[in-house]
C-alpha cells in the first residue's frame, strides 16, 4: 500500500527472479539423491519403484515456480502502469 501523495514505486525485476530461483535451489537440494540417483536399489527394494521421475518432477516444478513469478510480475507491472499512469 502507498502512501497518499507518494507516487507508487516500480516492482523490482530481481526479487522475481530470486524467489523462485531460490525456492529451486531448495528443492533441488532435496531431490538431489533422486536425481542422481542414489540408493537406487535400496530405493527399488524398499518402494519399487525407480528414480526416474525426480528430474522431470524437480524440471516442472522449477518451471512453474518462474511461471507463476513471471505472471505475477507482469501484473504487478500493469497495476504499477496503472497507476503511475493515472497520477500524471
């Protein structure tokens, strides 16, 4: 929220990019022995299943996390036009 009088300030670029980069940076250190694969047979022993999805799950996951930053810059962007728009 701005202050009356205040104009509005414009949203900065690089907390858009940080977050998500950040939040993937995290994941991918959790799923980091998946995608290397390590364990893999006590992985297989104990579920069954393979490792193969982690890097597919962690790729999407990672994509989405800068889609949804990327869509929510563009309208934070808009509003800001808006706004500086309409105090001129």
């Amino acid at each position: 929220m701005n202050r009356p009088g205040r104009a509005a300030s414009r949203p900065s670029t690089l907390n858009h990019i940080r977050v998500p980069a950040l939040a993937t940076g995290l994941l991918f250190l959790v799923y980091l022995p998946g995608i290397l694969r390590q364990g893999r047979e006590t992985y297989l022993a104990a579920t069954g299943q393979n490792q193969h999805p982690y890097l597919a799950r962690w790729l999407a996951i990672t994509a989405t996390l800068f889609l949804v930053s990327a869509v929510w810059y563009l309208i934070r962007q808009i509003r800001w036009r808006r706004i500086a728009g309409s105090t001129r």
